[in-house]
C-alpha cells in the first residue's frame, strides 16, 4: 500500500504549478504598447541617444530604372533648393496628409490605443488617424480602395507586432520615394525597452524597388504628455507660384 502524500507537499506542489502556470500566462501576454509617444532621440535633444535603444541610420532606397535616375535628380534640386533657402515644395505645405508610414515618423508626438481587435494611431501633425485590424486577413489588393493609410492587417507574435499594409495610393510617399500600387508595408513594431519603441518598416514594391528598403522609427514613451491639436490650418507655410515653400508673414497675406 502506497503511502499517502502529506498535504503540505501537495499545497507546495499546487503553488508551484500556479507559479509555473502564471509565467507561462506572462510570457504569452502581448506587450500593452497604449500611450503616447515622441521619436526617439529628440531632434532638439543635447542628451546624445544610447546607441543601444536609437533606430540604425536609413540609407537611400535601390530603386530600379528609369525611375533611379529620376529620383536621383530630385534630390539634386532639393539640396539645391535647400542651399539657397528655397526648399522645394511638400505635402505639408499644401495641407495633403502624410499618410503611411510618413505619419509614423513625424517630429510631432503620436498617441497608440491598443485593443485586444484593434491598434488605433493618431498623430498630432494633421491630426491624421491610422487603424491597424488585429487577427484578420486581409482583403486582396484589387479589393482595397487605394488611400492615405492604405489597409493594415497585424498579428502579435510573442512579444512583436507585425503588420501588413496595402492600398497607399501612388501620390502618398515617404520621403518622396516613388512606388507602384503593388507596394506592401511591413512593420514590425517591438519594445526594445519598457519605454522606446520601435517599428521598423520594409517597402516592398516590385516594379519599383531592386529590393525590398527599410527604415526604422523609434519612439520614447511620454507618460504625462496630452495631445494637442495640430490641423493644417496651423500650419504657416505655403507653395508659391514657382513652387517654392514660403512662410506667411502674417496670417491675412502669403507675400
């Protein structure tokens, strides 16, 4: 006849199984990236960044031809632009939103709300607002009405987040970087520390891009931060005739 175990041993055991079970339970939790947030490091920040947690430097894209060269002479006019203070003109000047991922990496704060359905961001700059579907497929491309924010799909995975975006119109452009209707998004948005965040971002567009470009965005977290507003109407820049960016000298008169 087997001895019986002591009920201490068996209370010992259960607490160990909880423990076990409770771990295993934190492990699996998606990370809670709710909050608003600023780009990381600061632009006008004196405290140099820890090399550890700052996004890697992006380069330029490897684009295919014709469209390498042309590209390649827009920005020879915008340096030159830029030189004689004259700068070229941009979406943001003429009220157009930045769409994705642009908005992502403006210098003005965003705000993330994350739901167990959906990742809602919305940005300062324009007041432009993204949402991200969680654990759905995504339509076909022929489906999605081409847009600013084009249709983004994502899924955790353990502690990552990637999201899928397709349908950014042809005219919405980071960094000016050209594409095609076939270009897909790919983020991959992770905490590198309980308060940096990245999401680093690979174009894939295969008539236009020799291979897939990436960038990263990092952002700190902002715990006490509100946001503002920012519309457009804000904004005291305009394109002139020759489409040059001026600033307003007063609110009644662009000359």
């Amino acid at each position: 006849m087997s001895k019986p175990i002591a009920p201490s041993r068996l209370l010992a055991g259960a607490c160990l199984a909880l423990i076990a079970a409770t771990a295993a339970g934190a492990a699996l939790a998606e990370p809670n990236i709710t909050g608003r947030w600023a780009r990381y490091p600061r632009p006008a920040s004196q405290t140099p960044p820890d090399p550890k947690l700052a996004p890697p430097r992006a380069g330029e894209p490897e684009l295919k031809e014709p469209y390498a060269a042309a590209f390649k002479e827009l920005r020879r006019k915008q340096r030159e632009s830029d030189e004689k203070g004259e700068p070229l003109a941009n979406g943001g000047a003429e009220c157009i939103p930045g769409g994705v991922p642009s908005m992502m990496g403006a210098i003005y704060p965003i705000e993330i709300l994350q739901t167990p359905k959906q990742i809602t961001v919305i940005a300062e700059a324009g007041s432009e607002v993204r949402r991200i579907y969680l654990d759905e497929k995504s339509p076909p491309l022929e489906d999605i009405p081409p847009g600013y924010y084009g249709a983004s799909y994502g899924a955790w995975k353990g502690n990552e987040l990637t999201v899928e975006t397709l349908g950014v119109r042809e005219d919405v452009r980071y960094r000016d970087i050209p594409h095609s209707s076939k270009l897909k998004i790919v983020e991959h948005f992770k905490l590198v520390s309980p308060d940096v965040l990245h999401d680093t971002v690979t174009f894939e567009d295969p008539d236009y891009l020799a291979k897939p470009y990436t960038v990263t965005f990092a952002y700190q977290r902002l715990p006490d931060y509100k946001m503002l507003e920012y519309v457009c109407e804000n904004n005291r820049s305009y394109v002139d005739a020759n489409g040059v960016t001026r600033m307003k000298l007063d609110p009644e008169s662009k000359k």
